[in-house]
C-alpha cells in the first residue's frame, strides 16, 4: 500500500506538516481578501476548502484520488456548504487561464513534477494572484540511500531544499517569491499535527484488519522520525 492510498483509506482531513494548527495560523497571520475566487489543489478530503467556505470564500477544490474525493463531497453534504470538487491531476488543470485570486496547496506539489504542476498555478492563476504553498523540503542534504529511501515511501520524484523552490517558483513566472514560514521537525511540530479533531473524519470500513495499512503507517512514522534532522516545512508565497 503507498503512502497516498493509506492517507485515503484513513481519511485524513489534515496530514500536511504542522496539520489544521498550521491552516488555521496561516488564516489568522495572512489573512485572504474578501471575495477571492480560491482554488485548493490537492484538497483530500476537504477540510481547508470547507473551513474556508464556511468564511464565505468561493471555492473550488481539486484532488486525483477518486477516494478522497468522495470523501471531501460527503463532508461538504454533511456541513451543508457548497465548494465545488473535482477530480484532477494538478500538471495538467481543467480551467482556463487567470480564473483564480489566489491557490492553496498543502503539501502537494512536492508529489508532482514541479515543472508542470507550478507552471499550471501560473497559468490560472489571475495577474496579482497569489499561490500559498507548505511544503516539505530538504533542511540539508540527506545521504544518498536514505533519501532514495524516502522518496521511494512517500512517491515523491524530488525532495528540494528552499533555494531550489525560490529557483522554481521564479522559474516559472512568478515575480515575487518569499517563506512566510520555516518549521523543523520537532515535538511543537509533533504537537500541533495532532490538535484539532475532525469531526467529519471518514475512515473506511475494516481499518482494523488491514495489516498492509497498518505496516505503511508504522514505516511512514519511522520514516519521519529516523530523517527528522534532514526535514522541513515551508510556507511559499508567491506573486503573479
């Protein structure tokens, strides 16, 4: 079982680093203009695209698992809000150019080919829109093995370190970039993943006994804890 397939099954609203305690900071310290027309890429199962609903935002929200994506529609229904979810791979999105104010992504770009995936928040995003991205990096270099290790784990193609994000997001288009947030890997970041309980949280049926499940999630925490002096989280911010 990978990584992502264990995060549907278990139905995690929040499995980014730093979990909701981090959505909800970065609300509160940079709030999001009134009447932004929002796009959350990678959505899972919808709790950043609810709870911003719910604050009156129009929002559309992406994810490629089909799971993750009933899941989140089930949560909205069971909220009664309204956001509008599809199923989409972020490298290639299915809206035309320039049709959001802003894209939220939490921890997801790190799983795709940056080369396509920034260039697409690019392109729809509108001129003076702004990308907000946490996002796993590299703190400093990992040897070798280990890192192979990990990014054969969690399907990522390439772990970067902050100037290669700054590099990539420039790259791209982008005419401003900065970290608005850096966060090692340590017992407040611990702390944080774990407040918050999600009431809406759909987990599938028989968890119990899936062995496989359970072996991903026990290699996923000793995954983290065995590299936690490599790791870290940003928070990008980038302007169009």
């Amino acid at each position: 079982m990978n990584y992502i397939h264990m995060l549907s099954k278990l139905g995690m609203g929040s499995a980014h680093p730093g979990g909701f305690e981090a959505t909800l900071r970065m609300l509160k310290n940079y709030p999001i203009q009134p009447g932004s027309r929002i796009l959350e890429v990678g959505c899972g199962t919808g709790r950043t695209a609810c709870h911003l609903s719910e604050m009156g935002y129009q929002v559309t929200a992406i994810d490629l698992n089909e799971n993750m994506i009933k899941k989140a529609r089930a949560r909205a229904e069971a909220m009664e809000i309204d956001v509008q979810f599809h199923q989409a791979d972020v490298c290639a999105l299915p809206f035309e150019d320039n049709q959001f104010d802003l894209i939220m992504a939490e921890s997801v770009t790190v799983f795709t080919d940056t080369s396509k995936s920034l260039p697409e928040y690019y392109r729809v995003l509108d001129h003076g829109g702004v990308l907000l991205d946490r996002e796993l990096l590299l703190d400093k270099p990992m040897p070798e093995a280990k890192l192979q290790e990990l990014l054969e784990f969690f399907g990522i193609p390439n772990l970067m370190m902050r100037e290669e994000w700054a590099e990539s997001l420039l790259a791209c288009g982008f005419k401003q970039e900065e970290i608005l947030e850096y966060n090692h890997f340590n017992e407040q970041l611990k702390e944080e993943q774990t407040r918050h309980l999600d009431a809406f949280e759909q987990r599938d049926k028989g968890l119990l006994f899936d062995v496989a499940l359970w072996e991903t999630l026990f290699k996923h925490d000793r995954m983290i804890l065995d590299n936690t002096d490599y790791l870290a989280s940003a928070l990008f911010r980038a302007v169009k």
